[in-house]
C-alpha cells in the first residue's frame, strides 16, 4: 500500500481472517489518518468475499504510534478485534486508547537478555522485565494481555537444561501471564551477524550448525545471498515440543483458543461493520 502500511501475514482466527499489519521498512511513518488506507485494504478482503474480524497492528518503532492510535478507533469501531502488538512498552495514550477499546496487547519478548533480545527483535526493543511491568500495569486497567515469544531458535533456547528459556518463563509467569503464542525463528545473514556480536562463540556454533548453515555465509563480510535459513518441519515440532512441556510446567497456555489471536480473551460481542459501499462512513454517523 502506498500509505506505508504492509500486510504482515495473513491467518484464520476462530472468528474469521486475522490481518496483521505494520509499518513498511524504510518506508516513512504511515499518516496519522490511515483511516482510507485501512478500508481499502479491509475492502480487498470483503471484495473476494472473506471477512476480517481480527487486526493485529505490529509497532515495530516509537513512531507508530501516531498511526496505531487513530487505526485502533476506525477498526473498534467497525467491529473488528485489535491486537497491539510490540517489542516495546506503549505510550501511556495508547494504553489508555487499547482500554477504552478494549483491544488487547501482545509483547513480544525473545530472551531475558536485553542484548539478545535486541538482536532478535531489532534495537528499539525493550528488556522482558520493562515489558513485564507494564504488563502488570495493563492487567490491573483490565487490559489483556499475552506474550508473543520468540523467534525461538534451535541451539539458543532449546540449550541443555533450558538455561536460555526457563528463566525467561519464570518471570513470565511472576508477572501472571498465561497466554503465549511460539515463534519458531529462521536464520537471516543480517541475525546471523547479530547475533555474533551478542552470543559466546560455542552457543553461535551450535546455532549456526542446526540450521545447516554454510560456512561460507557465517562469516560477518560474508555477502547476504540468502533468505535465510529454516528448520525441517520434524526438527521445528521437535523445538516447539520440547519447549512447550515447560511452558505448561509453569502454567502457561500457548494458542488456548486455537489460533494464534488468543479469542477466548475477548469478552464483547462485536458486530463486523463492512466497509464497501456505505459501511465506510457508518461509524461517522454520514
């Protein structure tokens, strides 16, 4: 879209499609209108006849912020569930928008090490325990709350006694969050190279070595070929199976409604207001 929005992924929630959307990389803030933006993506959807009743808004940067907040009015408002989803904490007027919307939020949280996670999640993410503590700020608004977790990679947090994730699931749970949704991560050139400059070198090893990565492209010079690098599907069951054994030894419920847009935390019954032909202005009152 020439707004500056990109359609992230598109998945099935329990209700209908579930669009998740951000802002373009490199690309300048989206308007803090993005009101037209919205419906005509919404529209393209309901042209082919399928109906989007979840909008996550991925704020990937401070700056989005000036777009989430008027995004998260026009979608509530045309019945659509909003998902904030963040490596950051929220701006006190979003977290006040996401009340009075009752949107929920997700944050996204890699490892309790903020110079991991910040190689993981790019370098305005904020440490677990910051994003913790406003999770247990949100709750107490009556916001709910999950944890996107992850990218989870095989030979970082699948390590012999779960040294790079139980922890990490500990303060999770002491902050009495429940839901969580896994991301099995891939390999990039560009999170090969930073995660080089954060990880001992036999961890950065073992890493390099389960996703069949070539020697020829561990090296930080190394020209950026690739797309990256992914698990086999057996060897990605194999990671997400072991990990979720000790999610649910400290108590956590990971997709507890069956998708990834956590539907059972949505107690409003909503009714989806199309936006093709007069629907657009419905919620103006035009």
């Amino acid at each position: 879209m020439s707004s500056g929005f990109t359609t992230l992924q598109v998945l099935s929630s329990c209700t209908g499609l579930h669009v998740i959307l951000g802002s373009r990389a490199g690309a300048p803030v989206p308007s803090a209108s993005p009101e037209l933006a919205l419906a005509g993506l919404l529209g393209e959807f309901e042209a082919r006849g399928e109906r989007v009743t979840v909008v996550t808004l991925r704020l990937a940067r401070r700056e989005d912020a000036t777009w989430a907040e008027p995004a998260l009015r026009w979608l509530t408002a045309h019945g659509r569930r909003v998902i904030l989803r963040s490596p950051a904490t929220l701006a006190r007027s979003l977290v006040l928008r996401a009340k009075d919307c009752q949107a929920s939020v997700a944050y996204e949280i890699a490892h309790q090490k903020v110079e991991i996670q910040r190689a993981l999640l790019g370098a305005e993410a904020e440490a677990a325990p910051k994003l913790l503590l406003q999770a247990q700020y949100l709750r107490r608004l009556g916001v709910p709350v999950s944890v996107h977790l992850g990218p989870l990679l095989a030979g970082l947090h699948d390590r012999p006694f779960g040294p790079d994730f139980e922890p990490l699931l500990r303060h999770i749970a002491a902050a009495e969050l429940r839901d969580l949704h896994f991301v099995p991560g891939r390999l990039t050139p560009a999170r090969i190279g930073a995660l080089s400059a954060v990880l001992d070198a036999d961890t950065m090893t073992s890493v390099l070595r389960r996703y069949g990565v070539p020697p020829a492209a561990q090296s930080r010079d190394a020209a950026p070929t690739s797309t990256g690098w992914r698990l086999t599907a057996q060897a990605t069951g194999a990671l997400v199976e072991g990990l979720k054994g000790l999610a649910e030894r400290h108590g956590m419920r990971l997709d507890a409604c069956g998708c990834t847009a956590h539907c059972h935390r949505d107690e409003q019954r909503r009714e989806v207001v199309p936006v093709q032909g007069p629907g657009l202005f419905a919620a103006h009152g035009w």
